[in-house]
C-alpha cells in the first residue's frame, strides 16, 4: 500500500500521508485529519477510511475517532493520550484496542 492519499478540501486535492496522522474525528458527514503540521477537513466517512487505512496502524477507539498506534503516548482509564491530544475510548472499542496494545507489552 502507499504511504499518501489524496482528499478533497477546500476546492483542493489534498495529500495526506499516512504516517502524518495523529487520529481522524467524524463530524456527521466529514471527518477532521489532525496531521503533525495542520489539520485538514474533507467530505468523507470514517467507515471508509478505517476500510482503506493500513489495520496494523489504525484502530476507531470511538465511534468518532480512529487514532494511529505510533502516536499513543499512553491509556489511562477510558482515555487515550495522542500527541497533544486526550481523547475518549469507548466501552465497546476498549477491549479491542487492549488486545492489540498487550501484544506489544514487554
């Protein structure tokens, strides 16, 4: 898989790259890309993307959120730590996201 795609925004064709995702929040019909450098809005489903971005980076931790793993800096209670963001894990997602978390546990 590439590591970018291309969005529309704006009146632009945006490119995102993959690695530059810190998590993507759903806003009804678009979704918000919070990127290390600037944050881009675009009409799309957070359903698509969790089908098209790499599943051994991302992971919907909310029904309006889908974070990079290589961002978490840490899980504490029902809230995740990503970049310079706290962010809400569901009830539902928690078990998931704790599963892929302990194989990488030392």
């Amino acid at each position: 898989m590439d590591n970018y795609f291309f969005i529309k925004s704006d009146y632009k064709i945006q490119k995102i790259i993959i690695d530059e995702i810190i998590y993507i929040e759903s806003m009804g019909d678009y979704v918000r890309f919070y990127l290390e450098n600037k944050r881009v809005v675009a009409l799309l489903s957070l359903s698509k993307l969790i089908e098209l971005l790499p599943n051994e980076k991302f992971i919907q931790i909310h029904r309006s959120y889908i974070i990079n793993f290589e961002k978490i800096n840490f899980i504490q209670n029902n809230i995740i730590s990503i970049g310079q963001y706290q962010l809400p894990i569901s009830k539902s997602r928690k078990k998931e996201l704790m599963e892929i978390i302990d194989l990488k546990m030392l």
